[in-house]
C-alpha cells in the first residue's frame, strides 16, 4: 500500500496540467497511484480551472436508517458535484463515490469492487437525517432524475490512469441485496475499454425534463477521462435540481461560503435570487422520481444503526464560466 500525500503537494504538482488525464499521469508518476492521491489530484486539478470551486467541508455524521441490523459508519460519498448556469437556468447535484480499480479488466465489461452498504444508500436513495448541518435530508429522494447518485473508478487502461463514470442506478452488482462488506458490480452500459464506447454526443447520454420547459442532456455512463471532463464543465453532470429542495441546497451552499472568499459565490448568489420564486411556487411533487420510495424512514422508537458522513468535498461548477472559456 503506497502512502497518502498532502493535498498542497498535489496541488504543486498538478499545477498547469491541460487535461485531467494529464493531471492524473502526472501524480502517478510522482507519487504512490493510490486512490486518495487520485482522488486529490482529480480535485487540484479541477480547482485550478476558472469555472470550478473545490470546498473542503467540516466532518458531520448523518444518518440513514436500513433493514440490515449491523452498526458502521460512512460517508454518504466523497464529493457532491452542484453546478448552476444563469444562462441556461439550471442547477445540478450529484454524490460521486470515488473507487480505485486495480483488477485487469474483462473483455467487453468494465468491473470494480463496491462497499454494499454504501451502494444500498446511493442506490435507494433514502431520507437521511442531516443532524443540523444544513444538508436537506431529501437532498437523494426528491431529486428529479437518478443522476443524484454517481461512482467514479481510477483504473489503468496500460498507457494512464482513467476515471471512469455511472450513475449507481445503472451498476449492475453481483450480489444486488447484500447490505454489508465488498462486492463486484460491474458497468451498465459500456461495451468496451478504451474509449470510444461511450461518446458525450451518443449513448452516454439521457435526458431529463427541467421545470423551464427544456429537455437537457445529463452524461450516465462513460469509461473515459476526456468526456467525463467536458461533461463537467458543460453542467451535464448530475441531477436537476428543482422546488422546495433547489432553495435547501442554495442555503446549504451559500452557508458553506459564508466566511471564505469564494470564486463562484456572487454568481450562485444572483442564481439563486433570479429563481426563488419560481422555486417557492413550484409543485415538487412533481419531479419526485417514479416508484422511489422512502420505505426505510426511521420509526418512532427505532434506534439508529446505519450512521452517514457528510461528503468531505463539495464542487461548485459554473457552467457558465466554462461556456465563456471554451464557446461551442
């Protein structure tokens, strides 16, 4: 097992990269390819980009009650992924769990392996309770499109390391109802390595209804770098955010910035005031997506046994500032 590195020595060395598979080549080649330090060098490296904003949050456990009788304790995922565009009025979120494979992949398919517990979260997407710090405790269930909940997987294709991307709601796990230790889940909707399986322009795409009466496109399933990149900075990551939930996690936001200087903050803050009524009026009822379903609320006198962290970094996406650096 290689040894984890500070993130200002990540930083310093992914500074300048042009791409983020540039960016990742760069860390594995100075330092132990392990997935905390790929994981950091994928934030560095989209911090240091004009339309990004990396935010490191303060630990808080929430909880998330289940059917499984064991104790343990996680993070909801390692990075909520909300971009906005004022041009285009839209917000997005998604939790990302990050995962490093190191498995030569078989023909044909893509694989990893998964903590069960944490999959049965993303992939049920339940109510939580916040335990006061700011985070809608709907922020998974009234979440319009399954795009809420996201993996990302390190993996080497033999010439660099890759970040491959699905939504959870499209793995396919070995084992689907197991609640506790590892499993294997494999890819959806690739059909190869390498590539050219899934171009942003074709099948990597789904689309979802926006309460401005558009159709956008949202990415669900990619094995490379390059296009999960554009789709980051052209806002297709992600869920639409709308209603009642789209003012919680404003505040939520808006909080985390509070007493920091921000890049994004003014921008977000002009979003957000443009729509609040638009929002405060809405039917979110609406939106909820079809057959999900609350089923493991917590009863009156349940004792808690499943307890959640907060994502231990947040990603502020201007999709706007993106379009002004790079116009279509």
């Amino acid at each position: 097992m290689g040894k984890a590195v500070q993130l200002s020595r990540i930083q310093s060395v992914v500074k300048g990269a042009l791409t983020l598979r540039e960016a990742l080549t760069r860390v594995s080649n100075q330092f132990a390819p392990i997935e905390v330090n790929l994981f950091r060098g994928m934030l560095a490296y989209f911090d240091a980009q004009s339309y990004c904003e990396v935010s490191e949050v303060h630990q808080h456990y929430v909880e998330y009650f289940n059917k499984a009788r064991n104790k343990t304790r996680c993070e909801i995922a390692d990075l909520l992924v909300v971009s906005f565009s004022e041009k285009r009025d839209f917000m997005r979120a998604t939790f990302i769990q990050a995962k490093r494979e190191t498995d030569i992949q078989p023909r044909n398919k893509f694989r990893f392996h998964l903590a069960a517990n944490q999959y049965q979260l993303l992939r049920n997407c339940p109510i939580i309770d916040p335990k006061g710090t700011g985070l809608p405790a709907n922020i998974l269930r009234d979440a319009c499109s399954d795009a809420i909940s996201s993996y990302g997987v390190f993996y080497w294709n033999g010439r660099s390391y890759e970040f491959a991307y699905e939504l959870t709601g499209m793995l396919n796990p070995v084992y689907p109802s197991r609640q506790t230790g590892s499993m294997i889940c494999y890819f959806g909707t690739t059909d190869s390595i390498g590539g050219s399986a899934c171009r942003i322009s074709q099948q990597s795409l789904q689309y979802c209804g926006t309460p401005f009466g558009r159709c956008t496109p949202i990415l669900f399933s990619s094995i490379d770098t390059t296009d999960f990149e554009l789709a980051l900075s052209h806002g297709l990551i992600g869920s639409p955010i709308m209603g009642t939930l789209a003012s919680q996690l404003s505040q939520f936001i808006n909080s985390l910035h509070a007493d920091t200087s921000s890049k994004h903050a003014s921008a977000f803050a002009n979003f957000v005031t443009k729509n609040q009524d638009f929002w405060k009026n809405m039917d979110n009822g609406m939106h909820y997506i079809a057959n999900r379903r609350d089923d493991n609320r917590r009863g009156e006198n349940e004792e808690s046994n499943i307890e959640w962290m907060m994502p231990r970094y947040i990603m502020l996406v201007d999709a706007d500032k993106a379009e002004e650096r790079n116009p279509e």
